[in-house]
C-alpha cells in the first residue's frame, strides 16, 4: 500500500506536470502560428516572436514549473519526484496535444503511455 508520504510526494509534482504540459503545447501551437506568417525566432521579426503574448504565457509557465520544483525539491525523494515530474509531464503533453493540436496517436504510442504510467506507479510505490 503506498503512504501518506509517498501519496504526497506525488501530489507534489501535480503542478509541474500542468505547467509543463500546458506551456508545451501553448509554445507549438504559438510557434506554428507565428512560422505561417514568416515569424520564427531566427527572423527579422524576432521581438514579435520574443514578445508575443501567447509564447510569453508558455514561457512564463515554464518558469513557474521551475520555481515549484526548486520549492519542493528539499521535501522530497528526488529518486521518484523527477521521474515521475517527467513521465507525467509527457503523457499530461500528449493528452493536450491531441485534444488541442489535433496530433494522433498510433497504437505503439498508446502502449507506450500505459507503460510510463505503470512505471510511475511501480516507482512511487517501491521507493
């Protein structure tokens, strides 16, 4: 049965995963936006691209995931908090991404989230 702690530590990386997932999909679909109009970051519009309020929000998700990790890092296993930060990261990103980008997903990919998530729970729980 898994702990209170282990339960906790858990819960922990629950706004990371958000943040990241959420600032990865909002930044491709910003980007792809951007590039059909000639605007990447290597154009001569680069402060569009930098300044542009959506990639912004990306970015400024990004960043706040990384102050929340910094926080929690001293209270907790770094043997299971980073993995399963990134493991949930991935799979919170494909959920997003094909509800919102409308990517597809093949069958081996589908096998593949089941086995991150199986190993999220064998590593959270095993610790």
């Amino acid at each position: 049965m898994i702990s209170y702690f282990k339960m906790k530590e858990v819960f922990l990386a629950i706004p990371s995963i958000i943040l990241i997932g959420t600032a990865n999909v909002i930044i491709k679909w910003r980007i792809t936006y951007l590039n059909q109009y000639g605007i990447s970051i290597f154009s001569k519009q680069i402060f569009s691209f930098i300044f542009d309020p959506y990639f912004l929000i990306g970015v400024t998700a990004t960043f706040i995931s990384i102050m929340w990790y910094l926080n929690i890092i001293p209270s907790v296993r770094l043997g299971v908090i980073y993995p399963v930060i990134q493991a949930g990261s991935i799979i919170f990103t494909i959920i997003l991404s094909t509800l919102f980008l409308n990517e597809s997903l093949n069958l081996n990919q589908y096998m593949a989230i089941i086995f991150i998530m199986v190993g999220i729970v064998i590593l959270s729980s095993s610790y």
